[in-house]
C-alpha cells in the first residue's frame, strides 16, 4: 500500500502543514505498518517543465490526435511520468499552506503537469467529464495565516481549488485538515490550532486506516 505524499511548504522544520501531515503519517503507520511513504518535496524534487511542446501535446491530445513532434513527444513522456507516479499511490496526500488565498506555485506546477486529457481525465461525446484516477485515498493538511470559515468562505481560492482539479481527475472522497489561524490571532491561538489539527490529522488516520 503507498501514499504518494506531496509536500508544498518549503518551510521544512518551520512548517505547520508538514508538522501536521507528520502526526497524520506517523499515526497511519502505527495503525498499518505496511504503508509505504513517497515523500516528494515539491520545492526540491523537479517537477517536469509545462512549456510550448507539453502544451501543444496537450492541445494534440484534446483534438483529432494529430503526430507529436519529436519536442511534443520528450515534453509529454515527462508527463506520463509524472501522472505514472500518481497512479501507482494508493493514498494521495498533500499538506500545503495558503499562499496569497490560493497555493504554492510548485504545487500549481505539478497540477498543470498531472492534470491532463485521456490520462487523469476523460471528456465523452455529451462533453462530461469523467475522471480517470479513482479510488484513491485523498487527504488535504491545509495551513492558513488567518482564520476562514469551512467550505463556504469567499476569500478561499486553496480548499475549493484543490478539490476542484482533484474532483476532475476522479478523487472526489477528499478528507481536509484545516491549520489556521498561524498568524493573525497570535502565537498562542496559533499553538493551539497546530495542536488541535495534530490531534485531529491523528484520529483522521486512524479512521481512515480502518476504512
Ligand atoms: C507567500 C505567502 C503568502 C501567504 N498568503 C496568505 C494568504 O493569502 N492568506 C493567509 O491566511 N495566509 C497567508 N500566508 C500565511 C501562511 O498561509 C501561514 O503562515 C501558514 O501557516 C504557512 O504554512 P506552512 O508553515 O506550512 O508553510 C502566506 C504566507 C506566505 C509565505
């Protein structure tokens, strides 16, 4: 069984969506010790480039399936790689912060990169979409400086973005743990609320462990 886990924070030890994301590891593996943990540190791993050629692959891709070109095709077996790696999970994890309202942009990059027509995702003749990663275990450890209201607040472009793009390649079953406020309550509130989430990214494990 493998987690595929995506680290967007490049704050390291500093990090309260990784030091959550840790409690939630560290409990899934007591709860079943045969998980096997891929950590990809999105500010460090390389994450495939999306220029021109993986661009015009994926417009190729979309339309009548014209012949990549040599350029076309090196850009898009990257790609294959990467949604390859996604696929092989059985767990996809991603802790990342809120960065000004919405996410990290190596987050958004591996997104651009995975996101894509007839590998992650399928559109049939009625133009639905149809997801083509299912069955995942999907979990979100999502940090903010400030305090936002669950599921319907107007200034968050993170949780409702990434469980848009996630919900369009399939993952629809998307557990979230919310770090927050880290910064506009001061320090106190903000040990409180890493506390708080640690204890609940733990039970979330749990739970999820025995599903
Ligand atoms: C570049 C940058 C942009 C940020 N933008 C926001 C924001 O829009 N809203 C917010 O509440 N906090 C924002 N913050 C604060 C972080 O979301 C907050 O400190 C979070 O806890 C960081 O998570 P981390 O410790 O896992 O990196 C921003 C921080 C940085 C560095």
């Amino acid at each position: 069984m493998k987690v595929l886990y995506l680290e967007a924070s490049p704050r390291g030890e500093r990090s309260a969506s990784t030091a959550v994301t840790e409690a939630f590891l560290a409990a899934l593996l007591d709860a079943a010790p045969q998980v096997e943990v891929e950590r990809v540190k999105l500010f460090e791993a390389p994450i495939p480039e999306f220029r021109a050629p993986a661009a015009e692959a994926k417009y190729k891709a979309m339309g009548a399936g014209a012949d990549l070109t040599d350029a076309e095709t090196a850009s898009w077996r990257q790609v294959i790689g990467a949604v390859e790696q996604l696929k092989s999970a059985d767990w996809l994890v991603i802790s990342s912060p809120m960065w000004n309202y919405s996410i990290p942009y190596r987050l958004k990059q591996w997104i651009d990169v995975v996101v894509q027509p007839g590998l992650t995702f399928g559109v049939d003749e009625s133009g639905t979409y149809k997801g083509l990663v299912a069955g995942k275990k999907t979990v979100l450890v999502l940090s903010r400086g400030g305090q936002y209201r669950q599921g319907d607040d107007p200034n968050d472009f993170q949780r409702p973005y990434l469980e848009k793009v996630l919900g369009m390649m399939g993952l629809t079953d998307v557990r979230t743990v919310l770090v927050q406020p880290m910064l506009a309550q001061g320090p106190e509130r903000a040990a409180q609320a890493l506390e708080q989430a640690k204890k609940e990214a733990a039970e979330l494990a749990q739970e999820m462990a025995r599903e």
